[in-house]
C-alpha cells in the first residue's frame, strides 16, 4: 500500500469515532445555525484551527512548492478559483470545476460524485497525495515537505499548542487534523438572505429579490427541490445525485470524456452523469458553473434548467435526466428577480473574514 492511501487508511478510520458538538469551541457563526459536528478523533481547538488556516495557505505544502490549498480555494470567489478547470501542480487540467467549499464541515461526502470519501481528515489527503489527477504533488516528496515545516519556528509553536502530544513535529496525519479543523470553519451563513430570513431584518431585501425567492421555491421552477434548507443543498445530511441533463452525447445519456459522475464509483448505467447538488451560496461569486465549468453566467443556468437541460437546449434531451428537471418558461422581469434573489446569498461577511484570509500578507 502506498503512502497516501496508508494515510487515508489510517485517517479515515480514526474520523469514524463518535461525533460531537465541540461546544467549548467559540464559533464565529450567526445564532441561527448550528456548528458542524466534529469527530471525537480531532477536537476542535483555537491552535488547532490557527495551524489549519497556516497550512491550508502555505505553497510548501505541496511537492513543487508553489501551490497551496488556497491556489483553487480563492476566499473572494466564495472558495474556487474561477477556472473552468481545475489546474493541478504540474500544470494538467483536470476534468472537473473547482467545487465551492464553503460550509464543507456539514457535508457527509465531499467530492462531486466519491460517495466514499465522508470525512475531512480523509479528504485533506486526497489533493495532496492523488495522482490521478496529480493535484498538490506530494507524493513521493513527503520528507522534502516535512522538512520545510519542521524547520519554521512558527510551525513548531503551532504544533506544540495544537498537538502537545507531537512535541512540535509535523507528520501528514496531523497536518489533515489540522487542515480539517480550519475547514470546519469556513461557514457562510450571513448573506443579506440570511438575515432576512432568519435575522428577521425584513426591510434588508428588494422587493424583485423577494419576487425571486418565491420564483425560486415555486412548484412551476422547483429549485427548491433540489437546492434546499439553509445550505441550499439536498445533500445535507446525507448526499444526493442528480442527472441535470447537461450532455447527450451518443443519445444515451453519454458524457464527454473525463469523470461521469456517480457511475465511476457504482458502476451502475442510469449513475451515468449523477453529481452532488452543489450548495447555492456565494453562487454570484463562484463563476463558472456545473461539475466541468462549462455554464459561464448564471443566466445561462437558469436557460439550462428553463430548457429541460442544456442537451435539451441542443435538441436531444438526455433520456438519464432527472425527472426533477422540466421545462419552465421565464418573462424577462422573471428572469431578473431570480437572479437577483441568487445574488442575495451572497455572504459579504464571510469572503472578507480576515479570519479566514491567508496568514501570510
């Protein structure tokens, strides 16, 4: 067995232990939600979390040494990075966009369509130590790695208070402890919707925002099908797959080449082009859109789902399309409500929080 999955071996089975609230640690968060559960294996602590942020944006984390957690993880654009694409270390593109990770610590699968990855502790390992794709390159480079942290006095401090048991010496599982930890912080929960809605602030949205937010969870659009509860996702708690019916390329439900969704991992014909319902906040932000990046704005998502799906658009609807998907009709105002209520999810707070900013400015 190989390093980096001894690791995940190792982490995945420590992060399965009884969960708690962790509620001696203060979170930053608005009354209204509740904080993430946390693994009895790694509790939360202010070192810990302080140790987490530092490494989630250090560039010598990775093999090369010029690309951090943070490099796709872009805080202003609601943690992706604007590509269709993700670009790994040795400059590959990948196949998929970069996901949005805001709010992940509520999320009990973590990957757009691995239903096996449930942890953070596990998944923190996943970009540094994958190979296909090669994301953060560290594999086969681990001693190179640990060396440069080793060697910062800053890091010692921060292993020593986070972990008194390492005497301030680095290894990867407590680096994934770490990144974990930071990670469960990273909650967007104070968009101007919010406090609206749950703040009780009523004058704080428009009136086309309001209009919007009932197009939104209407039966004639059902969004809200899909795109529910305060993290405006069905995959909380438990996740859900959807075929939105975006390609049909042999008139089968085909996808072009790269990842096909949930039937990578089943092996199951009708999983073909299944993914994660993605959370909706920060969803101005966090252009383009779908798993591969291939939708640029948001009103080209919504003549997607206006169309049936987008291969439907092109004249041959997907026969593995979701029947959650059909076919609506939008007057232009219509249009602009919806919209305008998306953009009411957007959480200024949280992608200015200093606290979740890179440590090295």
């Amino acid at each position: 067995m190989n390093t980096w999955k001894r690791f995940l071996v190792v982490i995945g089975f420590a992060a399965t232990a009884s969960s708690l609230s962790a509620s001696e640690f203060k979170w930053p968060i608005p009354a209204w939600i509740a904080p993430p559960k946390v693994p009895a294996s790694n509790p939360m602590s202010p070192a810990k979390v302080e140790l987490g942020r530092r490494l989630f944006y250090d560039i010598r984390l990775s093999g090369p040494g010029y690309m951090s957690c943070a490099s796709c993880h872009k805080l202003e654009r609601g943690l992706t990075d604007g590509r269709k694409r993700a670009i790994g270390s040795t400059g590959e593109s990948h196949s998929l966009n970069t996901p949005q990770i805001a709010n992940v610590g509520y999320q009990s699968a973590l990957t757009f369509s691995d239903p096996t990855v449930h942890s953070l502790e596990q998944q923190a390992l996943l970009p540094l130590f994958g190979i296909k794709p090669i994301e953060m390159g560290a594999s086969g480079l681990e001693h190179q790695i640990l060396s440069h942290i080793a060697g910062n006095a800053v890091y010692e401090k921060l292993f020593s208070e986070a972990f008194p048991g390492s005497r301030g010496k680095p290894d990867f599982q407590l680096i994934a402890k770490a990144l974990a930890a930071f990670q469960r912080t990273l909650i967007s929960a104070n968009s101007r919707y919010d406090q609206y809605k749950l703040g009780g602030q009523k004058g704080i949205l428009s009136a086309g925002e309001k209009r919007g937010e009932q197009l939104f969870k209407s039966v004639r659009l059902g969004c809200a099908e899909c795109h529910k509860g305060i993290h405006f996702t069905d995959a909380i708690p438990l996740p859900r797959y959807h075929n939105t019916g975006l390609y049909n390329v042999d008139g089968k439900g085909g996808l072009p080449d790269g990842v096909k969704g949930l039937i990578d991992h089943t092996g199951v014909a009708s999983d073909m082009g299944k993914f994660k319902t993605p959370s909706l906040r920060n969803i101005s932000v966090s252009a383009p859109y779908m798993h591969d990046g291939s939708v640029a704005t948001l009103d080209e998502v919504i003549l997607h789902y206006e169309a049936g799906g987008r291969s439907a658009q092109q004249g041959s609807r997907s026969p593995l399309t979701s029947p959650l998907i059909r076919k609506f009709s939008l007057s232009s105002r219509e249009r602009s409500d919806l919209i305008a209520f998306l953009k009411s999810l957007t959480d200024e707070d949280f992608l200015n929080d200093a606290r979740l900013s890179s440590p090295f400015k």
